[in-house]
C-alpha cells in the first residue's frame, strides 16, 4: 500500500482527534448535570471487558477511516480529479476548522485546480467583447496577457457631450485605463456585455488578473478604446478557471 502523505497523516489525526474529543466530554457533562427530579440508578454494574472491547473496536473504526480517507484523497489527486479530492478535504476541514495542514493542502490544490485547465486565445484588439468561457461563482480566474497593439483614435467628430457612454458594449469603459484589456461576466445566453436595463460592471484585466469570478456566467475580453478607435494586432491571453470552449 502507498504511503500516506505526511501531511495528510497530521491533518487527519488531528481531525480525528477533535471528533474523539467531542464524546467524552458530552458524557461527562451528561453525567455531571443531572436533574434534580432524576430517577435513581438502577444499580447496572459496568463491564470492564465490554467496555475495552468497544474501545479497541473504536480504534480499529479510527485507523480505517484514517487509511481509507487518506487513500482516497491521493487517489484522486494522483488521477488529477482535484476537484473531487478538494470536495472531500472541505469536508474534514468542517470538522477542525484550523487544521493548518489541510488548508496548506487546499491551497496546493487550488493552485493545481487553476494550472490544469490552462488554456490560450488570441484576443483580437479590432473586435468587441470576445467570449472566452464560462465561469463558476468563487472559483479563481487566473488571465495572463502578453503582446501589444497600435491603437488610432480619431476624434475630430466628437461634440460637447465628449464620448459617449449609453453602450458598456461599445463605449469606452471609465473605471478601466484606455487601451487596457478588460473583462466582463455576463448570464448564459447573453450577448456582449449587457443584460437587460442592468448590465454587468465591466473590470480591468490588464497584464495579469487573479480573482474569484463574482458570478456564474460567460467571461468576455474586449481591449477598452473609444468608439471609432482603429486597432491593429492581437494580444495573447492565458486563462485559467473557465471550462475550455467547447468542453
């Protein structure tokens, strides 16, 4: 049999550990609060060798859950089903909130839920808002842009309300740098940035963004110039966290 990672042996004793300390104490307050009004004892006497049997029998339930959890988590790590072998880490880390080593683990598997699904597009800098995939709520998004791009702006026909701003799809975004690469999260079915009378609040990607999707959806990427804008070139974009197209 493999052996068990240190980490998880540390993580799953002390996980242990606090479930074990739960009974004890509980008996003890039982047996400590007793009513005033209480029936008396009915003079049972305890089984010494019961009660060793029924310790040793917890015992052997300990180690088996111990060497079965631990087997079951690496066996989906090691098949790259990290999704599923964080599910089950969640689940004991309810157990013992603190646990330092299974939030270290969490960690190490979030990194490698994010790595695995890595994927590349090219964004093209002379289109509106690009679909790249969808995206889950609270799970991270990982963008890496690389590249450059000319950019041409022509305002000779601009008026004294200066640029418009009815369309988040079209216009230029005020909360992100002009000519950055930026990104919006839109429902299922619907098309560029909008969504009814409210539309999503477009954010700044830039060079390099790390966040938790706010929402489930579609992730779009579009570059944030003027309307009118002329771009020429591409950009590279690496993105982790949304399903591949496709998938």
């Amino acid at each position: 049999m493999k052996r068990m990672d240190a980490w998880l042996m540390i993580a799953l004793i002390s996980c242990l550990a606090t479930m074990a300390a739960l009974s004890p104490v509980a008996h003890a307050q039982g047996s400590a609060a007793k009513p005033s009004g209480a029936a008396k004892p009915t003079g049972k006497k305890i089984n010494p060798l019961e009660v060793k049997r029924l310790d040793a029998r917890l015992d052997e339930v300990r180690d088996s859950f111990l060497r079965d959890t631990s087997n079951l988590i690496l066996s989906y790590e090691n098949l790259g089903q990290y999704e599923r072998a964080k599910t089950l880490l969640e689940s004991l880390q309810k157990l013992d909130p603190r646990n330092e080593p299974i939030k270290a683990k969490l960690s190490e598997l979030n990194v490698k839920i994010i790595e695995s699904n890595e994927f590349e597009v090219e964004l093209a800098t002379d289109e509106s808002w690009q679909p790249i995939g969808a995206v889950t709520k609270d799970r991270l998004l990982r963008i890496r842009v690389t590249g450059d791009f000319n950019l041409t702006v022509s305002l000779t026909s601009l008026g004294p309300d200066g640029l418009p701003t009815a369309n988040p799809a079209e216009d230029l975004v005020a909360n992100v740098p002009l000519g950055a690469v930026m990104g919006v999260i839109t429902p299922v079915g619907s098309a560029g940035g909008t969504q009814n009378d409210k539309p999503p609040r477009p954010f700044a990607v830039g060079a390099s963004f790390d966040k938790p999707a706010d929402r489930d959806g579609i992730l779009h990427l579009k570059v944030n110039v003027p309307p009118g804008a002329r771009c020429t070139g591409s950009l590279k974009v690496k993105v982790s966290g949304p399903d591949r197209p496709g998938s």
